[in-house]
C-alpha cells in the first residue's frame, strides 16, 4: 500500500503557521515579524513576547 | 527512500548467546518460536538499539542492563545489536563492561546517525501483545496527551497558551491604563482654559490665536511648534511665574486627583471579579491544591507502573489498596486537576488585573510625591493626601499577594473602598486654585500665558494617550487575529488527524471484523472549540453511539482495535522507516481473526518490511503458506541449553526441508511444499 501521509506534526502545524503569521490579514507587520523571530530563534516565551511587543509600542512612541 | 532493514545480528543480548545474523535484504520475515525460545529477545534488541530502553524490562525490579545481557557470556564479550540499512547505514549499540559497570552505547555515531535515531525513537516501530491494550486503558485526557506526544501536538498546545496569555496582557493593560478616564480629564481642562475640547492642531491653534488677540503680540501660531515661541513672547510681559508654577502643580495634582477618584471604581470593580474568584477556589481549595498535586500524582503513577512499589498498598500512605483501582483513581485525579487548572487561570487573570491597575496607580502617585514643591508647608495636607492614597492601592496590590491555598482571607471590598472622604483635599485644592486664579485674572498676561500653556500641556496629553491607546488595540487585535488563526489551524491540523486516523482505525478494524455489529469506530476530540480536554474512542453499536470501547468489546475485540490503532499510528507518523515488527499478537484472536489480521498485512502492508514473530503453529502456518509467496523469508527460532536461542539453519534442499519438517513433527505444510517443488 502506498499512502501518502497527510497528517501533519505539531511541529509542522507550528511551522506552517508561523512561515504564514506575515500573511495573516489585518496583523501588524511589527507584532508578526516579533512573534516569527522569537519563534526562529527558540524564545517564544510569554516574557520574551511582552518585552518585545512593549519595545515596539515604545519605539513607535519616539 | 523509506529505510529498511538490509542485516540483523545480535550477540549476547537475552536468550542470544553467540550471534545470530538475518540478512533480510529489506525482506518482511515471518519467524516461528516456541514459548522460551527467544523470540522475543529479537524485539527486545531492536527496542533498545533505538531508545536505550526495553519498557518491559523497565521496572524496578529489574536491572535492565543486566537482564539485557546474556548470562552466560563472559565480561570481556561485548554484547551487541547492529543493523545495516538499505539507505548505507548502519546502527550499532554495544553493551560492555568497564571497571565492573556495565555501559550501554551507540558505537562510532555519526550526527547523521544520531538524527535517524532521534527521529525514529517518535515512530512506531513494534508493537507486543501487552502493549496492545496500552492506549485504550488511558483515560481521556490520558489519550489526548499519548497522541500529543505521538505528533507533538503538546508544543502546539504550548504555544497557543502563550499566545492567549499575551492577548490577555495586552488586554488587561489597556483595561488598566482607563485611558477614556484620562483623556476625558484633558479634555475637560481644555474646556476650562480655551472653551473647547479641540481634537485637530488646527483648531487648538486657531483658539490659541484668538486668545492672544488682546495682547497685541504682533505674531500668530501656525503650528504647535510656534506655541513656545508666543509663550516666550508673552513671558517677557509682566507675568507672575512663581504663581504659575504653584498653579500649575495644584491643576496637575487636581487632574490626577480627578483620575483617581475615577480609577477607584474600576479597582473596587475588577477586586469584586478577583474576591469572587478567591472565595470560590478557597471554598474548593482543595481542587486547586490538585493541581499543584498533579506532578506527585503521576510520580505515584510512575512508582506504580514501574513497579517500584508492588505490594497491594498505597505508596505513600501504605494502607491497603489495589494498585489497579489506585491507579484508576489517580487518573481520574489527574483528569479532575485538568478542570481545576482552568478554574486557577481565569483566577490568575483577575488577580494579574488587579495587581495591574494598584501597581499602575502606585507609580503614578509616587511620580507626584517626588515633586520637591510637596516639600512645602503649605502643601503638607496634599502630601499626606497622596501618601494616604497610595496606601489604599497598595492595600488593594497587597491582595494579589494572599494565598488562597495558605488560607489566606481576602479583606471584603467594602473594607478597601477608596471613598470620597479620601478626596478631601480635592475640595482644598479647588479653593486654593479658584484663590491663585482671581490674583492672575488682574493680570491679563499671566492669565493668557496659563491658559495657553496648560492648553497645550492638556492637548499633547491627549494626543499621547490616544497613541498609546491606539497602539495597544492595534496589538490586541493584531494578537486576536493570530490567535484566533492559529486556533483555527490547530483545529484543522487536529481534524485532519484525527478524521485520517479515525478512518485508518476503522478501515483495518473492520477488515479484521467484517459484518459485526460494532461499526464506524472513530477517536473523538472532547472539550470546547478552542480548549481540547480529552479524547475519546466511540463506535456504532446498535444504530446508537458507545464510548468507551470497554462497554462491549471482548478482550479479543480490544486487542483487535490496539493492532488497529498501531498500524494506523505506522501509516500517519512512521516518515523514516519502512518495517514494523509485530511480536506475538494475535494471542487472544481466534483462528478467523487470526486469518484476517495476516490477510490485512499482505493486502495493506505489501510495501512494509514486517517481521512476524509468532509461537502459534497453526497461524504460523497459514501465514507461511502466504508468505513464501511473497517471498518472505521464514525461520525457526529455538533454544537449546549450549547455543542458547539461534535460528534454525535453512535447508539446502528439499529432501533436507522434508526431514527436518517431518523431525520437527510438522507434517501439515509439507503437501504444498512436495506439490510447489514438483
């Protein structure tokens, strides 16, 4: 028998999501691209996200 | 290419004495051993060649090294499994004594190696008969956890808490800054010191114009830049600026005095959601100390799996118990904590709001105690004024910090009520400013340079606000329109999963069953849309829908569905490799079932390499007959007390094939094999 597996993993689930995070309709670029990076780089923790998301209110507000 | 297996040799591992060497060639085998011959010492290795583990010798009864380990072989012989594969592999674990310990390791592995190894310990790669009952005996929460681990649905999970949490903390910020309160206090100023609230830079500089008007200034602001340089121009006129200074701090201390009284009934009201959650966990704490419970619980169900505690005993508390209604009982603990965990969320949220808005007024009054202007005596009752209010927000934060587990008490809100006798010194204020601002109103200039000038203050203050406000919901929405796609992807993934696996699990249990009455067996996801608690497996028995399984399966039935699930575990997960091994499973099926689970493999599994180990002759030779046709390999496995267990050596020739079946006492194959030759 030859099936083609079709299930993905949940890595595969959180890959998928995450190559499309930027292309999510109405998301600002800035939040997608901080959850994608830390996603990347392993750090996608809750005090990761907060640090990050507060660093782009405060960039925009300078 | 899917990995198979080229060679098999084993040496001193179990009942494998010398060596034994199978070149399957990425042949499936079907293998034939009594009860003790050893059969099962071949799965045994292959189990530990992966994992470093062999579950049924994982127990603290046993050592495992040493039960792997031949006992009769000497300390310098290494024992050993290796394996070539087709894709120029191979794998290699030795078992060997050094300074009297006995050492268990993967020789000379390569990162490529040590990748295959990593990514097959996650495939289903053999399965036992007592292995097959495994995942239905689970309980609910129990099966969805066994799959997560199987697709690794658990950092799915994982990553769809941090992203709500995230959503929440936006939210609760927002939620505590009150901007609408603060912007309406400026706004309000603005009425008081322009008569109107201007929202455009136009208009607030269109006013500003007009009121300079009477000082004949001989410029106009065109932008709010220029506002400094007209405040310049009408500060070289005889302005009073240690009256303005003082009027500027009490209009600044009135407009914050003003949000706060405001602010206190978003406190009293978030504390009155926090002390509701508080009292209904401390009514019940018992189920929130289950959850920090939950890690001991599955230590007691580990000691009890393992078996390093065996007598009918509870573990800790050692009163008589039967270990498997325990273990019942513990699961059913751990399914409850589940509940309780969510309860200790939402408790968390309100408590972290809390906490938000106190903490945030705190540092907003202490920004206000620094102004070296409260030094003053005259200001002495404003100071005492500020500090009295602080100390009621942090009585308020000082209530996130009670532990409702301890038995801590929550003052009730009437008791942190912030009331209007707390804003005494408003009223103080007011007088103080309505005295300065008579004195200013004899001087026009004073007058106009604060009416400016706190103008400009109050708009900046509002354009600052709403940008923050504006910022934080667009990140709120931008975290809800990814968690909410997430959920959805996740919903999908989960679906695509589990309507592929349900299929596959009915499909090979129906062919192992055809016409019974228990039909369209599926695993069904339980819980809310986007909270998962549990799966479950049902089927249609009756035109009406049964779950668990348990209720009117037999235990063959039972068995049936676990060699179901596997297989259709093989199909969905197994990306590496292409063989199963299936050791001794069909014990409990009757002959039919038997039949029907070996006309499975070679009708669905023609492009695995399976190896077959059984000890049931009748089966053992209808899959034979099969089998050769498929060009299977097939062997003997036996024991003897010099050779310990070793492969029955093939046959050069027919005659030879004749006389060791007739030896053997297996005269029933020998008819097709006379009739095949000729």
């Amino acid at each position: 028998m030859s099936e083609e597996n079709t299930v993905k993993t949940g890595k595969e689930i959180l890959d998928t999501f995450f190559q499309s995070i930027l292309s999510i309709e109405g998301v600002d670029s800035e939040i997608a691209n901080a959850l994608l990076e830390l996603y990347n780089e392993g750090k996608f923790t809750e005090i990761n996200i907060a640090n990050r998301i507060r660093k782009i209110r405060e960039t925009n507000a300078n | 290419m899917p990995i198979k297996i080229k060679n098999l040799t084993i040496s001193g591992i179990r009942g494998i004495q010398t060596s034994i060497n199978i070149p399957l060639n990425e042949k499936s085998m079907l293998i034939y051993g009594e009860n003790g011959s050893g059969k099962s010492s071949i799965t045994d290795a292959i189990e530990w060649l992966y994992k470093d583990d062999v579950s049924h010798l994982s127990n603290a009864e046993i050592n495992l090294k040493e039960a792997l380990r031949n006992s009769h072989i000497d300390k310098a012989t290494n024992s050993e499994v290796s394996i070539a594969y087709n894709q120029n592999l191979t794998l290699s674990r030795k078992l060997f004594y050094q300074k009297e310990k006995l050492i268990s390791e993967l020789s000379n592995s390569s990162q490529k190696q040590k990748e295959y190894v990593s990514a097959s310990k996650k495939e289903n790669l053999l399965i036992r008969y007592y292995l097959l009952r495994d995942f239905i005996s689970k309980t609910k929460s129990g099966k969805l956890e066994a799959l997560s681990d199987i697709i690794g649905f658990s950092e799915v999970t994982k990553t769809k808490e941090i992203l709500k949490k995230t959503f929440n903390s936006v939210k609760n910020e927002i939620k505590s800054q009150n901007f609408e309160n603060q912007i309406s206090i400026q706004k309000e100023t603005l009425i008081s010191k322009i008569g109107a609230a201007v929202s455009q830079e136009k208009n607030l500089i269109e006013k500003i114009n007009e009121v300079i008007n009477p000082l004949n200034l001989g410029i106009v602001a065109a932008t709010i830049k220029d506002i400094d340089m007209i405040l310049e121009q009408i500060s070289k006129q005889s302005v009073n600026k240690e009256l303005l200074s003082l009027q500027n701090f009490l209009e600044t201390t009135k407009e914050n005095l003003v949000s706060l009284k405001n602010d206190r009934n978003l406190i009293d009201r978030e504390y009155k959601e926090f002390y509701a959650k508080f009292n209904k966990i401390a009514a019940d704490t018992q189920s929130i100390m289950q959850t920090y419970l939950a890690e001991l619980l599955k230590a007691g169900n580990l000691v009890i799996e393992k078996k390093y505690h065996k007598d009918n005993t509870c573990p800790l508390c050692l009163q008589q118990k039967d270990l498997t209604k325990l273990t019942a009982e513990i699961n059913q603990r751990l399914e409850e904590i589940k509940a309780s965990s969510q309860i200790k969320n939402t408790f968390d949220n309100a408590k972290e709001l809390v906490a938000k808005i106190s903490s945030e007024r705190i540092k907003r009054i202490e920004s206000m105690l620094n102004n070296p202007i409260l030094l003053k005596h005259d200001n002495t009752d404003i100071k005492q004024a500020l500090e009295n209010l602080k100390t009621k927000f942090k009585n308020y934060y000082e209530t996130t910090e009670k532990k409702v587990i301890a038995g801590d008490k929550l003052p009730d809100s009437n008791e942190l009520l912030i009331t209007d006798n707390d804003f005494k010194i408003h009223t103080e204020i007011l007088k103080r400013l309505e005295s300065i601002n008579n004195t200013i109103k004899n001087n026009k200039a004073t007058e106009i340079y604060s009416n400016i000038s706190a103008s400009k203050e109050a708009f900046l203050k509002i354009k600052r606000f709403e940008n923050e406000k504006a910022k934080l919901e667009n990140q709120k929405k931008s975290l809800e329109l990814i968690y909410n796609e997430f959920t959805k992807q996740q919903r999908e993934g989960l679906e695509s999963f589990i309507n592929n696996f349900s299929a596959k699990i009915n499909e090979f249990y129906q062919y192992m069953n055809p016409g019974e009455l228990f039909q369209e067996i599926q695993i069904v996801p339980m819980g809310e849309e986007d909270e998962l608690k549990g799966i479950t497996i049902e089927y249609k028995y009756n035109d009406g829908w049964v779950s668990p399984p348990q209720k009117y399966f037999s235990e063959g039935h039972l068995n049936c569905f676990g060699i179901a699930f596997f297989l259709a575990s093989v199909i969905a997960f197994n990306k590496e490799n292409k063989f199963i091994v299936l050791d001794n499973v069909i014990s409990s099926f009757d002959t039919l079932h038997r039949k029907r689970f070996a006309d499975l493999l070679f009708e669905k599994f023609t492009d695995y390499q399976i190896i077959l180990l059984t000890h049931e002759t009748e089966w053992f030779d209808y899959v034979s007959q099969i089998a050769k046709k498929r060009n299977w390999l097939i062997d003997n496995i036996k024991w003897s007390e010099t050779k310990g267990t070793y492969l029955d050596e093939k046959p050069s020739d027919l005659e030879e094939f004749i006389e060791k079946e007739l030896a053997d006492g297996r005269v029933e194959t020998l008819g097709n094999s006379i009739e095949d030759d000729i």
